[in-house]
C-alpha cells in the first residue's frame, strides 16, 4: 500500500521566539527587539452585479499591513532617539540643515528560525520608513523597577520571503 502524501512531513510547531530582526538604520533596536510581527496582506475585491445575486470579484492591489516592533529602551535612549531622529528628519525637521532625503528610507529583515534554532525563512522589507514611535511611560510609584518598552511601528514598498532551509 502506498504511503499517504497527505501528512505533512514536519510537524514540528512554529516557535514565536524564534527570530531575529534587523533594520539597517537603527542597530540598537535591533538589539534590544522583543517582538515584532510579519506582516499579513489583504487582496481587494469588487462586486459584480448580476441579475441574481452580486458576484465577488478577486481584485488586482494586494494591501501589506504594517510592520510593528516592540523594543526594551536602553538607559540612554539610544535606541528610541534612533527612530525619533529618524521620524524628525524625514518630516518637518526645524531647520534646512536636518531635512536630508537621502535618510527616507532604510533596507530591512526579519529571520525566522525553525524549533532547532536554524535559519528557514528570510523575510526582506524594501524601503522601510518609520511611521509611529509610542511613548515613553514614567512613573514614580512603582514598586519593583520595571523594564521599558515603545512600540515603533513601519510602512515599506513591499516584501519577499525567501525560504533558506529546503522542505524535507
């Protein structure tokens, strides 16, 4: 009897912690990365309309959700002045000096690692710019010092993901 080909060869789970994350422009986020997403996408529809019941359409602009990066503040700020800088240079900076269109953009990529820590899937961003960077929440009535975190959140031209590791 033939073996079945419809039971997946791996069925080892996908781990969430098992990443690494690089933004060209900002190296001490990237260290200090907790989390971030891949982003999902969307493809558009339309309706055709018919005499018995409207059709749905499959449309032709896919829509590429944004990528979100949480990232634990060092004690200088290093690493959230990195975006802020970054956001203040490519919006309305206050003089002539800091507007410098050749900073817009920077090149980006997220690894994704199998359960045994190896490198699987390559996901490489084009054109990342950041669009959000949260607060930074202070507070003296805490007990225990806690550790920080801001939220950076990116748009980009697009994305590919490029598979390093061949299925079994």
């Amino acid at each position: 009897m033939a073996e079945s080909s419809r039971q997946p060869k791996n069925l080892n789970y996908f781990i969430p912690t098992g990443f690494k994350f690089m933004i060209d422009k900002i190296p001490n986020v990237n260290f200090f990365c907790q989390s971030c997403n891949l982003p999902g996408l969307s493809a558009g529809q339309f309706l055709q309309v018919t005499p018995l019941r409207d059709m749905p359409i499959a449309g032709d602009k896919v829509q590429m959700n944004e990528l979100r990066v949480r990232f634990v503040i060092d004690e200088e700020l290093q690493n959230w002045l990195e975006i802020y800088n970054w956001i203040k240079t490519i919006t309305f900076p206050d003089n002539q000096e800091q507007y410098k269109q050749e900073n817009v953009y920077s090149d980006g990529m997220l690894t994704l690692l199998t359960s045994n820590k190896n490198v699987q899937y390559v996901a490489k961003f084009t054109n990342l710019f950041p669009i959000d960077l949260t607060d930074i929440e202070m507070s003296s009535d805490v007990a225990d010092a806690e550790v920080v975190a801001s939220d950076a959140t990116f748009a980009y031209t697009t994305y590919n993901i490029e598979r390093i590791i061949e299925e079994r």
